[in-house]
C-alpha cells in the first residue's frame, strides 16, 4: 500500500523560515512576533542607537527624539503581526520612525531647534564625528574635520523635512531608493528627486567647508 | 548634454545606481566640462563628510527601561483586550460562579441532611473538619437553619487540575494555575435533582495524591 502523502509544508512558512535563515533580523523579528520578550529586548537593543540617531538628525532634538524612540518601539510591539520576513526589517523599523519623526514635526507647536552639539557633559564625544587616525593627521585637519561635521549636522537640520528623511535614510542608514520610497511612501523618482535637491541645498551651505 | 542633466545624474552616478546608457553619456560631458567635473568632485567630497557622521547614539539606560516598560503595559493590555473578546471566557465567569453557588448549596443541603441523619458529622469535600454545624449557605437559604463553618471552599483544600481541559479559551488554557477540583463540580448533575441528594453519597474521591479518600474533607 502506497504511503500517505505528507502534508505539505504552507509556502508562508517555509519562505519565512528560509529568509529567517539567512538575514538575522528576520530570525529575531519572527521571534518577538512569537512572542519571545528576550529577542524584543536583543531587538531593541540592536536598533535603537540607530533609531534614536536618525531621529534626533530628524527631529533636531534629544528630547523628542527619545520619546519617538520609545514609540517606535512600542509600535513595533503592537503591530509586530504586521511584519512580513518578505521585506527588510530595517526597512521596515524606519519607515515606523520617518512616520513618527515626520508627524512630530508637522505639529506646529513643535519648532525645530537644532541643538546637537549642545554641551550635555561628554555625551556627544560618543557620537562626534569619526576622527582619522590621529597619526596620520595633523591636529589642524582635525579640527576641520570636526567642524565640518558640526556644519554639516546644522545643515542637514535646516533641509526641509522630506529633504532631510531622504538623505538621512539613503546615506545613513543603507536603505536603497525603492526601501527610502517605502519609508516615504512616494515613488522612487521622487526620492532621487529629494535627494538631488538636498544634496544641492548641502553643497551650497557648506562650499566654505568643501 | 545641459550641464543641469548631467549634475543631476551626478549624484546617481556617485551611488552608482546610474543606468549604463547615461553614465556613458555623463563621462563623455565631464570629459567636457571642468564646471561638472569640479561639481561632481565636491558632490564626492560632502558625501565623504556624510559617510564619516556618526549613525548611531549612544541610547541612555532610562530610554531602555522606559521602553520596556511601556511595552510591558501595552502587553497587558492586549491582553486584557483578548479576554475580554473571548466568547468562552464570558461564559465561563458567568457560569462557573453560578455551578459553584449551586455547588455550595448543594454541600449545605447534604450536610443538613447526615447531620440529621448520622451521629458523624458530614463531610464536605471542600471544608475543614468541623463540629456539626450547618455550612453557611446561599443567600436565599433561611436564617433559623444552623451552620457549618467554613462552607466556601478553603484554599488548602483545592486540589490543582492533573490535566487543563482542552475547551477552554487560550487565556485560561494559559494559566493552569487558575483551575482547581473543586469536588461539587463533579457532582453537578445530581445539584439537578434534590430529591436525590438525601440518597447521594457526595463523591470525594478527587484522585488526590496519596490516593486517599477523604471523607471529612
């Protein structure tokens, strides 16, 4: 007597367990929606210095970039069913946060106040900008490279917001023109639109930096 | 080619996302142009400057914690949310404080009856050991009857289920911790018929442990 076919294996399935096999993000986010309170923290863990630098570049302050943190997060809790392993997560967790950052400042009480490099007792020296090797440089070229950061971080801040998501989302965070247009929720021509124009607005502001 | 089609194509080209077509078309114009090609120069120098920023922050540990906690209510609320739209489980707080009411009256009506009948004093599967007293009732049950203390199910006396039954809502399948034997519920069927309570013996064999019957409760 023949065997009895198996039951086949749903396609969902076995496609999300092969991507969560080979992107990790994918494995941890399939995790959390399992329900695993340890892989939410390794997820938050993971993404959150991330998260809270583009929106503090986005939002151009610390104290509302904290709090859309905290809210990303706890939407991707909500929503953590709505995740699909077809796209990227990282794709995914800033399309959450422009979507936050976005609406934060379209509140008009909210007035863009750009004070990242504020004196907040050593905190920025962790995230000031990358030196070169002090060896190879001379302390001249330093400070210019750290003033060119500053000027380059109070330029990015004063880009028109879609402006700034754009170029923040491309040059950042490693999101290709199909994932920006995604987070933007616009077509691709118009992200190359953005980023032309912000990319031009950039170079005119900072010409004496050049 | 306009010296404004090829800076715009510059930056494309810089990501290297240009189509092949007109990336050929922007190397023949910067072959051309010292203006272009000093532009794409300094497209190449900002985007250098923009590649050297920081892209993460250093997250303080009270973000962290606000976080979690936050997640943590919102955790608890789905929750409660779920229950609430749980069909089974509003049957089950309705009915189930209604079997164990009966249960109770039941319990005070067979332990009236072998204390009237029987010099031992009944037992009541749920109650501690007591002198013949009549178990506090129902509301509805008359002032003048004596009672017996300790009607109401003692905690120590709840008998922790072997098996969760498999009906149950997700919610309560969930917390095995929330269902206990309580004996009268497998009894229920003779709570339906009082006229054979005076015959019935109460079963209180709830496959305790040990084994042991125990008639006294």
């Amino acid at each position: 007597m023949p065997a009895e076919p198996a039951d086949p294996v749903p396609v969902v399935e076995s496609a999300a367990a092969s991507r969560a096999a080979a992107d990790p993000d994918v494995a941890l986010m399939l995790r959390v929606q399992a329900g695993d309170q340890a892989a939410f923290q390794e997820l938050f863990r993971k993404f959150s210095p991330r998260i809270l630098k583009f929106a503090r570049r986005l939002v151009g302050n610390d104290a509302r970039a904290e709090e859309v943190t905290q809210d990303v997060f706890v939407q991707v809790f909500r929503f953590r069913d709505r995740y699909r392993p077809e796209s990227r997560l990282s794709t995914w967790l800033f399309t959450i946060t422009t979507n936050f950052c976005l609406n934060e400042l379209r509140r008009p009480e909210r007035r863009l106040r750009v004070d990242l490099w504020d004196d907040r007792g050593g905190e920025d020296r962790a995230e000031g900008p990358s030196l070169p090797d002090p060896d190879a440089i001379t302390p001249e070229e330093g400070a210019s490279s750290r003033e060119l950061a500053q000027q380059l971080d109070a330029a990015i801040a004063a880009l028109p917001p879609k402006q700034r998501a754009a170029i923040l989302l491309s040059r950042f965070d490693g999101l290709n023109y199909q994932d920006v247009a995604a987070a933007l929720g616009c077509t691709e021509g118009a992200v190359k639109a953005l980023v032309f124009r912000a990319t031009q607005s950039l170079k005119q502001t900072l010409k004496d930096y050049l | 080619m306009r010296c404004e089609r090829a800076q715009e194509w510059i930056v494309e080209a810089l990501e290297d996302t240009l189509a092949p077509r007109r990336r050929r078309a922007l190397d023949t114009h910067l072959a051309a142009c010292p203006s272009c090609r000093q532009e794409i120069e300094t497209t190449e120098r900002l985007f250098g400057a923009l590649d050297a920023l920081p892209i993460e922050a250093e997250v303080p540990v009270r973000l962290e914690q606000a976080t979690l906690r936050a997640v943590r209510i919102a955790a608890a609320e789905e929750a409660e949310r779920q229950a609430e739209r749980a069909p089974g489980f509003r049957w089950f707080r309705v009915m189930v404080p209604a079997f164990a009411a009966a249960a109770t009256v039941a319990v005070a009506l067979v332990a009236t009856q072998r204390s009237a009948t029987s010099p031992a004093p009944a037992s009541v599967a749920t109650s501690k050991p007591a002198p013949p007293q009549v178990a506090k009732a129902a509301p509805r049950k008359p002032e003048s009857e004596p009672r017996v203390a300790a009607a109401k199910p003692a905690p120590r006396e709840r008998t922790q289920l072997a098996a969760v039954p498999v009906d149950l809502p997700v919610e309560l399948s969930e917390r095995p911790d929330l269902l206990f034997a309580l004996p009268m519920l497998h009894n229920l069927d003779k709570v339906e018929h009082f006229e054979k309570i005076q015959t019935t013996v109460v079963d209180d064999d709830m496959g305790t442990p040990s084994g042991d019957t125990d008639s006294n409760g």
